[in-house]
C-alpha cells in the first residue's frame, strides 16, 4: 500500500469494486427490464421503492465508510486491535438499524409508500414489492457495509465474490419468479431479498480471508469514541446517500403531477445512470484504501499522486460514455418499455439532459472521496451534500415552479455543474495544505 506503483495499485483495487458495482447495477437495470414487461405501473412502484433503497443504502454506506476509514488509518499504523473493535461495532449498529428499520416499515407501510411518491394507481405494485424488500433489510445494510470494511482492509476481490453471488442469483430467480411462476411484482421482491440474504452469509464467511478481521460480538463496543470515529468517517457517505433518497422522494413527488409515465420514466433513467456511473465509483472506491492507508503512514506525496491518477481516469471514462448515451438515448430507454411511447419520450429527454453533465461528475465523486477519507468532515460533508441535496433539491422545486416538467429534466445537469465548480476550490485548498 506504501510502496507500489500508485496508478497499478489503484487500478487493481479498483478492479473487483468496479466489477460489484457494474454487476450491481446490471441487477437494477435486470429488474427494470424483467418488471417493465408487466405494465408502466410496476415500472414506477420500482422507482418509489427505490428510495426506501437509497435511504437504507446510505445508513449502510454511514456505518461501513465510517468504520471502513478508521480501520484502513488503524491497519496503516499497526493498530490491528483497534480495527477489529471498529469492525465489530459497524457490522453490528448496520444490522440492529436494519431490522429496526423492517418492523417500523410493516408497521407504517401504506403512509410511507405514498410519502415516496406512490399515486394510487401504483400503490398495489408498491405495496406488493415492498412486503418483501422489507424482510430483507438487515441483510442488505450489512452486505453494503460489509463491503466497504472488506475494501479498506484491502481485500476487494473478496467482496466482490459477495456481492456477485447475490446479483447473479437475483438476475437468474427474476424470470422464474416473475413470469415461471406468475408472482408478477413480488416475485422480483422475493428474489431481492432471497439473493441480498445469500450475499450475507457469503460474505460473513470470506471477511477472514487473506488476513481480513473477523466480525465478532465480544468485539462490539460502541465507545463514544468509537461512535465519533464513524460519524467523521461515515457522515459524507450518509449525506451524499440520504440527500440521494430525499431527492428521489421529491423527484417522484413532483413528477407524479405529470402522470405515471413520467415516475417511470426518471425510474429507468436513474438505473440507466447508476450503471453508467458504476465503474467510475467503483474506481474511486478502488482509490480510497490507497488514500487512508497511505494518509495514516504520513505519505501525503502518494495520496496527491493517486488522486490526480483516479480523477485523469474516470473523467475519461465519464467523457466517452456521456457522448454514447446522448447519441444512442431513444434506443436505450426503449429497452424497457418498449410499448409506451410517452415513457420512451419523455426517458430520451431525461437522459440527454443528464449525458450532457456527466464528464463533471468525476471531479466531484473523487473530490468527495478524497476529502472523506483525509477526514476532512466538514468539506466532505459539503461536498457529500451538494449535487443530489443542496443543488439539485432546490433546483427541482424552482424548475418545477418555472419550466413544469422540462424544468425536472434540467434539474440534474444544473445541479452537477454547481457541484462541479464548488469541488474545485474546496480540493484545491486541501492539496495545498498537504505538501
């Protein structure tokens, strides 16, 4: 971590991350696909739930960023008690919010599904998908936080195996669940939860693999110190995530006015989107062990040194596939919803507009990991906030208020090209100050 070449090292870390995140996301884009042929309805209950997603998502990225920091700076100055400790008590507080997070949504389900967005023309879909994600939460916070204390220690391709596994079996039980045993929605409900809990397993017995540290309860201590520890390291995660979940909601809100054509269409186009920004994240997260590491050994001239190497990347990467998805846009979203013309009109427009931001969002996602990880909490947390939260959420209402729902299209790109200009001083300041 120390004395390899800095673009070799990043590069194959990034490799497995890269792989779970594009596999990830050709799991969203499956279940898109699989659901978007039953009706546009089923199509927009996947893009309320999905917010409830995002929010889980993102209390799962608080608690494994969070411990997944310490234990990388831990690992990096030898304190190898200190990470096990972090470790145990990450794992444990994601599993306990998980299961809180189930009972308080079976008991509220209906009130909650209508709060993301759901019309009632897409509450039976909501409600019949959601019945099953629900059980299923635990299991998915862990398995995200898992997957990030695996990172920082290093052992990525580990990581990947488990999240792979879990992908693959949801892409394969989608059609047998959907269509071979006509369960429509909540067959894709079930395979979601059934997949995320083999993940689980898998990956809590591969955490000891190649020098990894074992979860264990005894080494569940949530100190306040400990507790300080994650909140600095996770709470750029949880603002950049949560702010992800409450825009969605709002995006749903507002868009509902415009009909369920319109929730479905920002439902495919934001799974479009995730998947075209998988690899670039996946890079960063490849970037963010060599930075805590590299950071906790006092190597600053490494840590500037990746960061130029992982920005140089992923604004290629972003480059190339924003002008693909602009030219190739009405083919894209008529993948999945092929027999709904206003769905494919409306999808073409959103994703164009979106394609025309994407270059910028490569220096504000390695700008944000990079602030994180050197525990710059305040910047990060900024940083974090700023392009699904403190832009794009005023930027929805205004263009809501102004434009209808051209002014909904727009609110993404002008909402990354804010956050663009605000990473630049922000990160700037920070490599000066580490020389």
């Amino acid at each position: 971590m120390t004395t390899g070449p800095v673009g070799h090292l990043v590069t194959s870390l990034a490799v497995p991350s890269i792989v779970i995140m594009l596999v990830s996301g050709i799991y969203n884009l499956a279940d898109t696909f699989f659901i978007g042929r039953i009706n546009t309805q089923a199509v927009a209950a996947l893009g309320v739930v999905f917010s409830y997603m995002t929010l889980i998502q993102a209390i799962a990225f608080y608690f494994g960023q969070g411990s997944g920091n310490f234990i990388s700076r831990a690992l990096g100055g030898k304190r190898v008690d200190e990470a096990g400790t972090m470790a145990a008590t990450g794992f444990f507080l994601s599993f306990f919010t998980g299961t809180a997070a189930a009972v308080a949504g079976f008991i509220a389900m209906e009130p909650l599904l209508r709060f993301l967005g759901s019309t009632d023309t897409i509450l039976p879909y909501a409600k019949d998908y959601f019945s099953f994600i629900l059980p299923g939460t635990p299991f998915i916070m862990c398995c995200f936080t898992m997957n990030n204390q695996m990172r920082h220690q290093g052992n990525a391709f580990l990581a990947m195996i488990g999240i792979i596994s879990g992908a693959v079996l949801n892409i394969a039980l989608d059609p047998l669940l959907i269509f071979g045993l006509g369960l429509g929605i909540r067959g894709a409900g079930i395979a979601t939860a059934f997949s995320q809990a083999a993940s689980f397993v898998i990956m809590l017995s591969l955490c000891t693999r190649n020098g990894g540290i074992a979860i264990r309860f005894r080494d569940f201590r949530p100190s306040r110190s400990i507790l300080s520890e994650i909140n600095a390291g996770g709470l750029p995660s949880l603002a950049r995530q949560g702010l992800m979940s409450v825009a969605a909601i709002c995006l749903n809100q507002l868009a509902s006015s415009f009909g369920d054509e319109s929730v479905a269409a920002f439902s495919v186009v934001s799974r479009i989107t995730m998947l075209a920004g998988a690899a670039m994240i996946g890079y960063g997260q490849g970037f963010q062990p060599v930075c805590g590491f590299n950071y906790g050994a006092g190597r600053f001239d490494r840590v500037r040194a990746a960061f130029w190497h992982s920005l140089s990347v992923s604004s290629l990467y972003c480059l190339a596939l924003a002008v693909l998805g602009y030219v190739f846009a009405p083919g894209i979203v008529r993948v999945f919803r092929p027999d709904d013309a206003e769905v494919i009109r409306m999808g073409t427009d959103i994703l164009r507009y979106q394609c025309l931001s994407f270059p910028l969002t490569s220096m504000v996602v390695m700008s944000n990991m990079y602030l994180q990880n050197i525990r710059k909490t305040v910047p990060a947390v900024l940083m974090a906030s700023a392009r699904q939260g403190l832009f794009f959420i005023p930027a929805l209402f205004i263009g809501r208020l102004l434009l209808g729902f051209h002014g909904l299209v727009l609110a993404q790109p002008v909402s990354d090209l804010c956050a663009f200009l605000l990473a630049i001083p922000l990160t700037a300041s920070a490599l000066r100050k580490m020389k």
